[in-house]
C-alpha cells in the first residue's frame, strides 16, 4: 500500500563556504527591514559568526535587535520575552543563529507576536497559528532538521511540558548551511546530532505503507551515509566533506522528503519529549536511549520492515529461515552503532540510575495527556503501552 502525499519545502538553501557572506540580500529578498536576531549561548559569539553577522547588517543598513540565551529544549518564557521585544521594537523579520533549539524558539516568536493570546494555546490545542513572522537561518548545529521543516517544540516551564505543533506558516524563508561552521562542535553533541538525524528519517521508514521504494531508497542511503559519516568527523573534525553530508542530511531527514507515501510514526519522538524534558537529557541520546526497546516492542508485528532495514541500513545477512533473528540483529547492529558513537543504549545510561516508577508513570502521563490521547502510527501506543516501552528501556 502506498499513501497519497503531498510533498511541500518552500525554504531556500544557501550551502557551501562563506555562504553567510549573503545574509544581508537574503533578509532584503524577503523583506526584513528591523531583524531580531536570535541566538542560543557563548559559542556563536565566541567563534565570531556574531558579530560578523552584525557587521553584515550594518553594513546593509539593516536594522536589529538582539535576544540571546536560548537553551536546549527551548523554553515558553524565552519566547515570550521575544514576543515582546518583538512587539516592541517592530520587528518584521527574526535570524536564528543556532541549532534547532534556537530555531523553534524564533518559530514560536513569530506565531506569538500577531496573536492576542496566550502563545501557548497553540500546543495546548485551544489555537491554531494564523500567522508568523518570516524566519532566516544560519544554521551551526545539524540535528534537529527545524530549518526546513513545518515543526516547532516548546518547552512550559510551568510543569516542564515539551510539545509540538506543525504549521507550513512557521517554514524558514531561507537557510544558511556553512559546513565550516559546525568544525567546533562538541563530540557529544556531534554524535547526539548524527542520531536525532537518523531518527527523524527511522521514524518516517518504519510504516505500514511499504509500497514507495524510491523514499525507501532515499532513506536508507541517507541512514547509511550519516551512520558512515559521523565516525570520519569524530575523528578529524574538520572534515568538510563528511560535515557536508551530515548537514545537509539533517535538512532532508526532515523537510519531509522521507515521508512520501509513507507515514510518519514519531512514537520515539513523543516518548523522548518527556525524556528531556523531565532530566533535561540532549534529545538525540534521549531517542538512542529509547529507540532499541520501541523497536523491540513493535518488531513481532511487523517483521518484514525490520528485516528490510536490517539488510538495507546495517548490513545484516539475511536469515531468509528466521525473519525475526534477522530483525532482532538489526536492532542490536543499531544500538552498537549508537554505543560506538557514544550514545547511551537505556535509561538508566542516559541519567545515571534507573528511573523510579512513579517517573515512569509521570512520563506516561505527560506524553499521553492524561491517557486521553495515543502516539504512533506503525504501531498505535496507548498510555499503558508507552508505560511498557519506558519501562523496557530503563534497564
């Protein structure tokens, strides 16, 4: 079976060395007059890109305001001091300067600045975004994919609620993609990239609707080219090729390229928002923590897909006598893969002991609402079963 789709990536990619060099005409194409420019920590003040950044607009006579301090799983009361000094200041077009944290807080700024609301009704479901700010990009962390994709996770301090909204409203206008500038990426945060990557690809791949070999075959080949990548930048990272190739990989993983006649599941995803959100983990060895023990809990019923992986993505020889073998190595040829990049493999790996049973419960909670809704669409998970797959993973 293979599902209708109706394939839709409007951002502008602007890649390769000293691509930032055309930030300013970029941000004049599309209209920005008074920018705020919007950023996570020391780092991109630290290696220059801000105040060369700066310069630019300067330079272009192009006026900014500055909002920094964006932290990993971008949190409600950052956007909405951006909401302000947006309001503020009249700014009619935001840059992020960062990673998918930095990107989905500037998303969540633009749909708030032209509502009357509270910005968070939009994921509590009480609104639904009718506007947004146009949003740039320099990208410097390859991982979340956020640059060109209709996604946006916020983090409610009140209650450390991590959800999602999708809207096509809040797609980037164009994406700066200089491998160069991820060369000083930590190794961990490298490693948790390469994985939030895969992920957002594995999650679109492992579906009931098998029938589109051509985005399977896309898929695999990304898989395989980031699996292979990420080992050459742990060891020299200033590999420009390799950077190259997981860069832009984090943009098709999830601009929904992998997703053409298929159907994404994202119950990893789901699963590791609580993950985060409850121990402030870095998502990608939040999902590597998770995604063995998803995988088992879903296998049985659906054998045929993880034998295709398998084979397809780790290489695995196929046991044409025992299906079921053949996926279980490839589940087990993944988590080595992840140990072997340095991601953890469970929960307890993730945090350091294993999780009490009443945390258990209050991630089940939290990522069910209240056992009122369900995750996944290969295999759909209710709070009870979401319960059992935290519980398979803490150990």
């Amino acid at each position: 079976m293979l599902k209708d789709f109706n394939f839709y990536a409007p951002t502008r990619v602007v890649f390769g060395r000293n691509s930032e060099q055309q930030l300013a005409a970029l941000i004049s194409q599309y209209g920005g007059t008074k920018v705020l420019v919007h950023y996570g920590g020391a780092s991109a003040r630290k290696s220059g890109l801000l105040d060369r950044t700066f310069q630019s607009l300067r330079q272009a006579g192009i006026d900014f305001v500055e909002l920094g301090g964006v932290v990993p799983n971008p949190l409600l009361s950052m956007v909405k001091d951006g909401i302000a000094l947006c309001r503020r200041e009249h700014v009619d077009f935001i840059l992020a300067v960062g990673g998918g944290s930095v990107i989905d807080s500037a998303k969540a700024i633009g749909y708030g600045v032209g509502y009357d609301g509270d910005v968070w009704d939009f994921w509590d479901g009480k609104a639904t975004p009718k506007s947004c700010l146009p949003i740039g990009v320099i990208l410097t962390i390859p991982a979340a994919g956020s640059e060109m994709s209709s996604s946006c996770v916020i983090t409610k301090d009140e209650g450390l609620l991590k959800r999602g909204i999708n809207s096509d409203l809040c797609r980037c206008r164009f994406c700066i993609m200089n491998p160069e500038l991820t060369y000083t990426l930590p190794t961990y945060q490298t490693a948790a990239g390469a994985t939030d990557i895969m992920m957002h690809t594995m999650e679109r791949y492992f579906s009931k609707y098998e029938d589109m070999t051509l985005t399977d075959a896309i898929a695999e080949a990304l898989l395989r080219t980031v699996r292979d990548s990420v080992f050459e930048v742990l060891r020299n990272p200033e590999d420009y090729r390799h950077r190259a190739q997981i860069m832009w990989a984090g943009s098709l993983a999830h601009n929904d390229l992998t997703e053409c006649g298929t159907e994404k599941d994202f119950a990893t995803h789901r699963l590791e928002h609580e993950l985060s959100a409850l121990y402030g983990v870095t998502h990608g060895a939040g999902l590597a923590a998770l995604w063995g023990s998803w995988a088992r809990y879903v296998m049985p019923r659906h054998v045929s897909r993880f034998v295709q992986y398998a084979v397809n993505v780790m290489g695995v020889a196929n046991d044409f006598a025992h299906p079921e073998q053949t996926a279980l190595k490839g589940i087990e040829a993944t988590e080595r893969f992840y140990r072997a990049i340095g991601m953890p493999t469970s929960i307890s790996e993730l945090i350091g002991r294993t999780a009490t049973d009443e945390e258990i419960g209050l991630m089940a909670d939290k990522c069910s609402r209240g056992a009122t809704i369900t995750v996944g669409a290969m295999e759909v998970l209710n709070r009870d079963q979401m319960a059992e797959v935290y519980t398979m993973a803490n150990h």
